[in-house]
C-alpha cells in the first residue's frame, strides 16, 4: 500500500519544529509501524536528507522505548505499543500524522524524540524498598495474599512508555506514578517507606512540569498495558493516608 | 476540589428540596422562606442558619475556584506546544465540558442571587415576595431558558464531579467502577430533574 505521512520535524530542542509530509510506496500490510519508518528512513538515506529520529529499541512491546503520537492519539489506534502497531490498521492511501509525545515534563530532543528521564527522576526519588541483600529469602516467609498480588502485579507491568502522559488534556503523569505507587505499596516488602514514597513521587511529579489529574481517563485507554484508573485512586487513598499520618520523606 | 464539591452537592440537595414548596402554594412557600430568616429564634439570632450556610458555601466556591484555577494553569504549563492532531479516545462529554460549564454557572449564581435572592434583576422588582419573584422569573421565556441550560451544565459537572470526587477521596477500585459511575449519572439526572419541574410548572401554568 501507498501511504503520506506528515511527520513532525524538528532540528533541536532549541528551533521551532514544523509538520513535513512524505510518500511511503509499496509498504506491506504485516510491517510494524516502525519498520515502515526505517523504509521511509532507507529512502532519506538515499536521497541524502536527514533521516527522521524516533525512539526503538526491544520492538517486542515491552522496553517502552517506542511511543508515537499517530493520527491524534498514543501509540496509534490499537491499544498497544507503536512497535507492535502493524500496518494492516492502516489502509492504502492513509494520511497518517506523526508526533511526538507533547509535555513540559517531555522536552523534544529531536524529531520524535522526546527527554522522558523526569520518569527516572519520579522513580529514584519513591520507587525502591529497603531488603537486604545477600542470600535470597525463603519466598513462604512473607506471605501476600492472592489478590494484593494480582493487583500489584497489574500495576506492575507498567513500561513508563509515556502514553498517559501524552493523551491526558492535562498533560499529567498520575497513571504512571499511581501505577508505581500502586505496585510497591500493595507488597509486604513495600510498607516501610509507603507513606514516604507517595509524597515523594507525587512531589517529584509535579516539579517536572507535568499537569494535575482531573480524572478523565484518556491515559488509562491508550495504555499498552491497560493500567486502570484503580490505580490513581489507590494513590489518592495512600496521599490522604500519608498526610494524615503526618508522615515526612525521609531525607 | 473533592471536599469543597461535596459541601456545595450537600447544599444543592437541601435547596431542590426546599423549591418543592412551590407545590403546596404561594403561602407555604414564603413561610418556608420565613423559616429559614428566622430559624432558631428566640434562643439564636434572626438568619444564624443562612448566614452560616453562607460562609459555608462562599468558602466553599473560593476553594473550588481556586482548586480549578490551579489545575488549569498547570494544564497549560504542563503542553507548551499543542497537538497538530489529537482524538479522544474515550472521555466524556461531561469532563470535557467541566471547566467552561464551571464558569457559566458561576456567572448563573451572581445573576441567580440578583434574580431571586435581592430581586435587582427580577420583574417583580425587590420588594417582592419569594413567591411571587419565582412566579415572574420563569413566565419570562429568556430567563427560563437561561435557567434550563445552566442546570444543564450543572447536571453534566456533577456527573463528571462526583466521579472524579470518588477518585481523589481514593474510593474507587475496579469493582466499584461501573456503579460509582452509575451513581453519578442517576444522581445528577434526579437532582437536575427535581430543579427543572419548578420552571416546567410555571411554564405549562401549573404554578402561578
């Protein structure tokens, strides 16, 4: 199939970006989205112009590397990674716009690619808990009951693509933070700095420019991982616990 | 957000109550206006239960405006640059319409306060009964109408509040979803219903 894309491009963080269109021919309707992007690459290559920077790396929809704004909305139409979006969603002659994820918290590096380490930074400040290390435990020593495991393991398997973050209209970061709050606190193992690590990462998130949660539930719906919006409620739940408790972040 | 909606949702339960006198007649209906100037007397001072509900509630506005101030500007702050294209995959009419629909029924209770409360903008002019301000506001068609589409927004905020609400008051879980959801959208339907017969009544010639 023949296909235009108009794909955001943008020299540095530092110049203004604009929209540039290109035809892509003859791609097959199995291609990954991306491997429809390294064909139309191929052919900037060729045609000595600078090809167009995006962000990839396992393309098995796990490392959260990819993430594209397609048509108007995260990861494209199906609810999944853009590296496991496959062209068979898209029919000939599609005009399909490409852009990047859209934040304060998200600088533009170049092109596609956006700076996602204010995710890092939420992380390192909450989401760790305090184990010794040496030999490993006897798993039945902390047992955890069926469904706190289950609900954390749902948070858990969140990839910090930055999907919610960019289909929010409020460009904020709860679903992500709420889906780490969510997965540490729900543990034994978690406890001991839970009051800590909401305060923390919900502090963190709010200094990396990314916008309040009015509750819409855009994020919850593009998330590959389908993280619900349980999640933020949980996080709510432990933020008015926290405060209540007058609990401090340990310094 | 949460708390100060809810004070303001417990409020506009007590006062679609209170408009139902309307249905037991003129005199019923003043003497439910009396009752309230005059609760508590002689043991409390004349209008101690209004002037509370009223430091309650302006406290109330000013924290909610002040909340969704604050939300808007970090909105703003947090995409410096727009989509060039952007859908929505599944939110609602309601959230959509939360911020605009807050402001037109902001400007709906200053002209709802000068209308009804101090009667500058009523027909009957001030000195008039409750009644009888009532009466003239809704045989005045722009005026109704202005009243349908502010309760209608009213409706929609509430159906999206009372969610969101939930949410922040971390009572939600996926189980409770679908009826807190539920909950809200029945919730606003009868709250907004048991406003609009007041109007409809004045309007069809059951209430005169």
């Amino acid at each position: 199939m023949n296909l235009t894309l108009k794909v955001w491009r943008q020299v540095n963080p530092a110049t203004k970006g604009k929209m540039v269109s290109y035809h892509v021919t003859d791609v097959s309707p199995d291609m990954s989205f991306l491997e429809m992007l390294d064909v139309l690459n191929e052919q900037l290559i060729l045609d000595n112009d600078d090809p167009i920077a995006f962000d990839h790396d396992c393309r098995e929809g796990i490392c959260s590397s990819c993430g594209l704004m397609i048509n108007g909305i995260a990861h494209g139409p199906q609810q999944t990674t853009t590296c496991q979006l496959h062209m068979r969603s898209f029919s000939d002659g599609d005009v399909i716009d490409i852009e990047p994820w859209r934040s304060g918290g998200f600088p533009v590096v170049k092109d596609l690619v956006v700076d996602r380490s204010a995710f890092d930074r939420i992380i390192a400040v909450g989401g760790f808990i305090s184990a010794p290390t040496g030999t490993a435990p006897e798993a039945h020593s902390t047992p955890v009951p069926k469904r706190d495991s289950d609900a954390a393991f749902d948070a858990a398997t969140c990839i910090g693509c930055g999907a919610c973050v960019a289909a929010c209209p409020n460009g904020s970061a709860m679903l992500f933070t709420a889906a780490k709050v969510s997965h540490l606190g729900l543990m034994p193992q978690g406890q001991p700095e839970r009051d800590a690590r909401v305060l923390t990462m919900v502090a963190q998130q709010d200094a990396e420019d990314f916008g309040g949660c009015t509750n819409i539930g855009e994020c919850s719906a593009v998330c590959p991982k389908g993280i619900s919006m349980e999640t933020i409620s949980r996080l709510n739940h432990d933020l008015l616990g926290a405060l209540r408790a007058g609990a401090v972040p340990a310094s | 957000m949460a708390v100060s909606g809810i004070i303001m949702v417990l409020f506009l339960i007590a006062h679609m109550i209170g408009n139902l006198h309307v249905f037991q007649g003129a005199e019923s209906f003043n003497d439910y206006s009396e009752w309230l100037r005059t609760f508590g007397e002689p043991a409390l001072p004349p209008r101690t239960l209004l002037t509370v509900i009223e430091i309650v509630l302006v406290v109330s506005v000013l924290a909610h405006m002040w909340a969704a101030y604050s939300l808007w500007a970090q909105a703003r702050r947090a995409r410096p640059v727009a989509y060039v294209s952007k859908k929505r995959v599944q939110q609602s009419f309601a959230s959509r319409t939360l911020r605009w629909g807050g402001t037109i029924i902001l400007l709906f209770i200053i002209w709802h306060l000068l209308d009804m409360t101090f009667g500058a903008v009523n027909p009957q002019g001030t000195d008039s009964s409750p009644y009888d301000r009532l009466v003239a506001s809704f045989q005045n068609i722009p005026i109704t109408l202005f009243y349908v589409v502010a309760l209608v927004l009213l409706g929609l905020h509430l159906r999206h509040g009372i969610w969101s609400a939930t949410q922040t008051l971390g009572q939600t879980n996926k189980r409770r979803e679908r009826s807190v959801n539920a909950i809200a959208i029945v919730f606003s339907t009868l709250l907004i219903a048991g406003y609009l017969v007041v109007p409809a009544a004045v309007a069809f010639g059951l209430v005169d």
